[in-house]
C-alpha cells in the first residue's frame, strides 16, 4: 500500500489529510528534476508575424516530450524571452538565459541579424543554439544546430526552376539586411552561369512601409519574375500594393522565400494567389507524421492557425535536441554536439539527418505555388533530400561568394 493510501486511512480530519497531501507535493516537486531550455523569439516588433508560430510548435514539441518523461528522466522547463526583433535585445537575452537562467540550450532567431547576433553569445559560452528558418549559408558554428534551408536546398533551386520555367530576367527586392544581400549575391552570380539577366537590385528597411515607388519601376521593366527577399511585415505592404497597382502572378509572378502559410493568412489570399515560394515544408506535405502533426498542432493552437515550414523546423529541433541528449546520456553542449552527428528522425516534412560535417539537416526541397484556397501547395520537389552545402563549394559558379 503506497503512502497516499496509508494518510487516506489513518487521519479523519479533513484539515490534516489536505496539509498531508500539501507537505507530500511539495516534497516530489523539490526531488523533481529539471533540465531548462531558452526559447527566444519576438513576440513584438516587425518580426513577430512569423516568429510567433515557430514559437507555438517548440512549445508543442516541449509539451509532448513532457507527456512521456521529459529527456534523461528530466521535466523541460521553458525560459522565454522576446528579441523584440531587435538584434541587441536577441544577444542580451540570449547572455541572459547563458548566465543568469542556466539553460541547456536555445531554440530561436529568425533573421539572420539576430542569429549572427546571438552566434557570438554562444560561442563566447560555448552554449548551443538551435536555429530553424533558412538562411543565406556561408556559415557552419560548432555552437549552432541549423534546422532550416541553406542556399542549396531553397535559393539555388528555386532560381533554377525560375529560370526555366518563367525567364531568366530577374528583379531582386530585399529587406536591407545580411540574408537579402548575400542570398542576391548568390543569385546574380547563378544568373550569370545561366546567362540570365539581373534588370534590377533594391533594398529596404525591415520596417518599410511604402513600396509604390519600386512597383512603377517593376511594372515599366516588365521583368519574368520577381525574386523576394523582403521579411516581416514588409511583405504586407509590399503584396498590398502590388495587387492595387493590379499586378497579379499572372502578369509578373513572385517567387519568395520568406513567405509561407502565416504570411499568407496575414497577407490574404487574394493578394498572394498564384504566387511561387520555396521551402522544405508545408501544411499540405502529405506524410502520414505531417496530417498527425498539422491535427495535433490544430487541436492545440485552433483550426485558423497556419503551420509553415520555420514551425515546423522549430518543432524537429527540440525533437532532435531532445534525441541528442538521450543518446548521448548527457545535457553537457559538446556531448551533445557529438551525439547530433548523424541523428536521422522522420519529420513532417519526411526523413532528416543531420549532417556532421556542418550541423544542418539533409532536406528534400519544395517549389510551392499559393492557390485560392490559401493553402501552399507542392509543384516540383528534389526525389530526395539534398545535402547541406551552406558555401556551396560544389557549384563551379559560386567561387569567390
């Protein structure tokens, strides 16, 4: 008979069986073991229209892991900042959660500014970061974990398709940051191996607002697509106009690669139909993990929510995080970094593994296409994964990026 029963039976006040059970919590929640993990997003500022779902699904992904035990025996406990989509604020927060919170690891960063911000944190600390939305490569830190795209598996391809299914007169506009500039450097040297033409190259503040400007240019050189590389709620401003000054996909199509199906709800359908973006990952992949993922996700957050695919890279890295940890018997960062090395899972978006040599997952690559239904549906993919090549050494093209 177990210590509950034994109080149950032997004490009639009701007063004292309560403070029985009170003294008995407390002393199970002192010998429970914790283990704390950052997770550092924003949840205000310009940023927080794609942030705050890859948030939800590392959420989720922590929930279930505590369902069945937690890792190594340990409950997850969740430390959450906000980056303020501010790069300063994301490396302060991310010193804080290093010093001050103890945790094992962090899970966060959307743009690249914020994650360059917060890699010279980890390093300094040697800590772990676990960064899930794809980026513009020419990196590979021992202190991060990379869950989303590097060039090769979303820009190099998509350019390809572009190229070969639209034109190669190419009109790049970004947001004036690091990944924008980098990912058309790429770009215009990939345009130039396919004897492709660059008709025009702007930037923008990540909080720019009005656009009407660049679109009068656009519509006057009249180029076979476009190539997007605006981020956050720029992208609202910059489909409204668009879709006012009565450009459609049918006219110039888009391609972007940092819209997915939370800009399209936010965006509207109507505004973003027809239009092309790239990732790995959508609502509709169809795997049998992805429908139980995407009704899972549902139940939890409501049936308006969009996943996309940075959630869902979100989500498979607290997984693999959690996985690393199991196997290698420890929370210890290097231990772990070792352990990671070759780690396979069957994600949503089908089979990933983490490449050793640089930390960043063998992916298949999705062209996906926005349809009236507001759903992004898959019209060309890889016939299996690609390797992570993040300095694309094995495009002859690339030499000197």
């Amino acid at each position: 008979m177990n210590k509950g029963k034994l109080i149950f039976i032997r004490l009639s006040s009701v007063l004292v069986l309560a403070a029985s059970f009170f003294l008995l919590s407390s002393c199970n929640k002192k010998q429970e073991k914790v283990v704390k993990i950052g997770l550092l997003h924003s949840t205000t500022g310009s940023m927080a229209i794609s942030e705050e779902i890859v948030l939800q699904a590392e959420l989720l992904a922590v929930k279930e892991l505590n369902a069945v035990g937690g890792v190594l025996g340990h409950k997850i406990e969740v430390i959450q900042e906000n980056g303020e989509s501010n790069p300063a604020v994301f490396a302060e927060k991310a010193r804080k959660l290093i010093e001050e919170d103890k945790v094992a690891t962090i899970f966060g960063c959307w743009t690249s500014d914020s994650r360059k911000a917060v890699k010279t944190v980890v390093e300094e600390h040697y800590s772990l970061l676990w960064y899930p939305v794809q980026y513009e490569g020419m990196e590979a830190s021992p202190n991060i974990m990379y869950t989303g795209a590097c060039p090769n598996q979303q820009v190099v391809p998509a350019i390809n398709y572009c190229a070969e299914t639209y034109g190669k007169r190419m009109f790049l506009i970004g947001s004036d940051y690091v990944f924008p500039q980098i990912a058309n450097n790429i770009i215009k040297a990939q345009l130039e191996y396919l004897d492709g033409d660059c008709v025009g190259e702007v930037y923008f503040p990540m909080e720019e607002n009005n656009f009407h400007t660049i679109i009068k240019q656009i519509k006057e050189i009249n180029p076979d697509i476009i190539i997007n590389t605006l981020n956050g709620e720029s992208n609202v401003y910059f489909f409204n106009q668009l879709y006012e000054a009565g450009i459609s996909a049918d006219d110039i199509p888009v391609m972007s690669f940092s819209i997915a199906e939370n800009e399209v709800n936010h965006i509207g359908v109507e505004k973003l139909e027809g239009h092309l973006v790239s990732w790995n990952y959508y609502e509709t992949t169809d795997t049998n993990k992805n429908h139980r993922f995407v009704d899972t996700f549902k139940n939890e957050y409501g049936t308006e929510e969009k996943v996309d695919d940075p959630a869902e890279a979100g989500y498979i890295a607290v997984i693999l995080w959690a996985a690393a940890c199991e196997k290698a018997g420890s929370f210890d960062v290097e231990a772990v970094r070792i352990a990671a090395k070759g780690l396979s899972y069957i994600a949503p978006e089908g089979l990933v593994t983490i490449e050793g040599s640089n930390q960043h997952l063998n992916k298949i690559v999705r062209i996906g296409k926005v349809f009236p239904n507001g759903q992004i549906y898959e019209i060309w993919s890889t016939k299996s994964t690609v390797r992570p090549d993040p300095y694309l050494s094995t495009y002859d093209w690339a030499r000197g990026l």
